[in-house]
C-alpha cells in the first residue's frame, strides 16, 4: 500500500529579540535572527526565502574622552616685591584640557606645580640719622660709585661703600643677573649698620673693559 504525504513548506518564526548594541558608547550595530521552522520544510516542500539576520543601526551615550595636561602656564607673579635670596618665590602649574568638554573622561588628578627663586633686591629698612653724619647717608637717598675695569685691570675690584649695610638700587646699563651677583657680594660682606664704611670685592661684568655705574642706598638692615 502506497502512502502519500503532501509536501510542507517551511515557514519563518518570529524574530528572536535584538542583541545587545556592538558598542558601549557611540554609534554601533544589533542584530536578531529568525529560524525557518514554523514549520519546518518537509517532504520535498520549500525552504524559506529571505535572509536569516536582520541589522539596525544603534546609539549608546558618548565616549568619555580623558583630559591631558596642558603646557606649563606663564609664571605667576613674585610672592613680594623684594626679599634676600631664597626667600621670595613664583610658581607655575599646568592645567587639565578636556578635549570634549561635553562628554569628558578621567580628569588628569593633581595637577604639577613648579617653583623658582625670583631674582628681587633685598628688602631695605632705614632710620636716617642727622645731618653732618654718616648716619645721615641711611635713608631712600641714593649714592653712587663708578668702578673703572679698564686695560689690564678687568679683574674683579676692591670698592668701598659709605655705610655699613649696602643695597645695590641699579648699576647703569647692566641687568638684574649682574646686579643680583653684586648684592650678593656686598650681602657677604656688608652687615654691620654701625660702620661708616665697607670695602667689597665686587665681580667684573661679562665684556670689560668698561666702567660701571653703581647707585646703592645705606640700609639699617636688609630682609
């Protein structure tokens, strides 16, 4: 006896549900799958046509970008305006760039600072002092003292002072390097208020021969 069954052809089944996005942030792809097995082709019938896989575009929130460290920002201004050596200092930082400030990362946590001396004249306090006397000198009066390193004599120069506690103001035609290097020798040297003189050993400049113009004032005490 010859039994017939009648071909069956296959049918799709419902979408599974949409896989999770390719992506954790920003712009990616999800797909989800049927299968040709309701029903399942039998006895000869069709196989489903059309694509297994379907695929859509999908967003999750944006990508957190780090921040990086800037370049060092300009120094800051000198802590006093003047000061011995050591004692007045300027700083600097760098600062966190969020390069998508709309979506930023890890921030760049403690930020570097850097500090340097400045380069200031000392700190001068005066009394003054009578007329007719060297204490007179002591005050916002200025003196000067012109130091000749000419021909053979450009070593550094045996100089004396009208008071026993000196602060270089100026020195005519010559930087701050070259005025600081001078205080610091007369620093060393000149530190008793009471003397009406002091003699120093002051460095020669870059480039003698020259003649350099010194302008100080007499000082109770320098700070």
């Amino acid at each position: 006896m010859y039994l017939y069954c009648p071909p069956v052809d296959g049918g799709w089944c419902t979408y599974s549900d949409w896989s999770d996005c390719s992506v954790t942030c920003e712009n990616g792809t999800q797909t989800r799958s049927r299968e040709c097995q309701c029903p399942e082709p039998a006895h000869g019938g069709a196989t489903c046509v059309g694509a297994t896989t379907e695929t859509q575009s999908c967003s999750g929130p944006c990508c957190p970008v780090d921040g990086y460290l800037s370049d060092w920002l300009p120094w800051s201004s000198c802590s006093a305006t003047c000061g011995l050596p050591g004692t007045v200092t300027r700083s600097r930082t760098k600062e966190c760039i969020y390069p998508d400030p709309d979506c930023p990362g890890d921030d760049c946590g403690q930020l570097p600072e850097e500090y340097e001396n400045c380069t200031q004249k000392p700190c001068c306090t005066t009394s003054g002092g009578s007329p007719g006397s060297f204490q007179h000198d002591r005050g916002n009066r200025l003196h000067n003292i012109s130091v000749n390193f000419q021909g053979a004599n450009t070593n550094d120069k045996y100089v004396t002072f009208r008071c026993g506690i000196v602060l270089i103001e100026s020195i005519q035609n010559y930087d701050e390097t070259y005025v600081a290097a001078v205080q610091a020798a007369v620093t060393d040297v000149c530190t008793d208020q009471s003397r009406p003189v002091c003699h120093v050993t002051i460095p020669a400049p870059s480039g003698c021969p020259c003649q350099v113009m010194i302008n100080y004032m007499c000082c109770d005490e320098l700070y």
